[in-house]
C-alpha cells in the first residue's frame, strides 16, 4: 500500500514538472501552477493514479501563501491610500462579476453555490483551490474555469489595453529571495496553519 502510494506520488510530481516547464516554455501566466494543475487534470481523467498526500499539499499551500502575503509591502499601502474611490468601484465591480456569474453557472450548468464562487473569485486561484481542498465546492470544476478565466485575462488583456492607447510596461517591483528569515517564516506558517485547521477553518494553510 505504502509503495503504490509512493509510486502515485511520484507519477504526480513528474507530471506537474512536465506540465509546469512546458508551460514556462510557452510563455503562459503562472506558469507553474496553470501547466502542472492541467496536465495531471488531463491525466486523472486519462484515469491515471494521480494523488498528494495532504501534509505536501499543505506545504505547498503554505509557500504559495508566504509568497502571496511578501508582496504587501509598506509602499503598496502608502499608494492604495490615495485611491479610495478606485479600491471602491473595485470592490463593487468585483463582487457584481462574482454575483452575476455564479448565478450563471447555478444557473445554466448546475454547479453548486460553493463551486461557482469559488470559480468565478478573480485573482483568487490558490485560495480558492485551498478552500476547495477542504472540502467546500468541486475543485475540479474549480480548477478549470480558473484556469480558463486567467489565459483569457492575460491572454486578451494587453491587445485590449494597446487598442485603448494604454502603454505597456514593466512593474517595479523589488524581489526579495531565500535566505534563513524565508524558512523561519514558512515554519511558523506551518504551525499556524496547523493550529488554525483544528478549527475547522477552510484554507488554514
């Protein structure tokens, strides 16, 4: 049992590195999580044994979180202060879109009300997959039209922003890597997160 768990492991990681490298290859946003999460998709319903124990799934999470959580920077919130009204019509914006498209998606292809917002959180891909392995919605289906959702975005987003006169250009944005504070900071995640999840609190990680 042990060695067939280790052996579907393995085939897992191979098959999200083969996924992940071919979509850097290619170019596309998020490349590591878009390409590794659709092809061991393709493979589970090419019925090949693909599975992550939770405690590596729960690492995972965790780096993604630290990852996310190190781009709110002291000048970012100096910035988001002076657009209140910008942050406002956002806010409204995003949770119109989220409302009228998961009562599309309840709607017209019968998935539950927990799928469809999970599914339709712009800019919430990991989170929304770390609730979804808790057992809220079907990551699945989750999965898929997030992933849909953010080839298109960035797919279609810079023709549509040259065709209004915006100029494209690069953030500058300062790169903090490695280093032992990462690993202090990732360790004391994990224990949160573990403490957290005996709550019962989606995502803990």
């Amino acid at each position: 049992m042990q060695s067939s768990s280790t052996k579907s492991l393995l085939i897992t990681l191979v098959i999200g590195l083969s996924g992940a490298l071919t979509a850097a290859w290619l170019n596309l946003p998020a490349a590591a999580l878009i390409g590794s999460s659709l092809l061991v998709s393709i493979a589970s319903l090419y019925r090949i044994t693909v599975d992550i124990p939770a405690w590596l799934r729960n690492i995972a999470f965790t780096v993604i979180g630290c990852s996310l959580g190190s781009s709110i920077t002291k000048e970012a919130l100096n910035h988001a202060i002076h657009w209140p009204i910008s942050l406002f019509v956002l806010a409204v914006a995003v949770i119109a879109i989220m409302f009228a498209c998961s009562w599309m998606l309840t709607r017209f292809f019968s998935q539950s009300a927990e799928t469809a917002v999970l599914a339709t959180s712009p800019g919430a891909l990991a989170y929304s997959l770390g609730i979804a392995a808790g057992g809220i919605g079907d990551i699945r289906s989750i999965l898929v039209i997030q992933n849909i959702r953010l080839l298109l975005v960035t797919t279609l987003l810079p023709f549509v922003l040259d065709n209004f006169g915006f100029e494209l250009g690069k953030a500058n944005i300062a790169v903090i890597t490695g280093g032992s504070g990462s690993i202090v900071v990732i360790l004391i995640s994990l224990v949160v997160g573990v403490s957290i999840s005996r709550w019962k609190i989606p995502a803990s990680f």
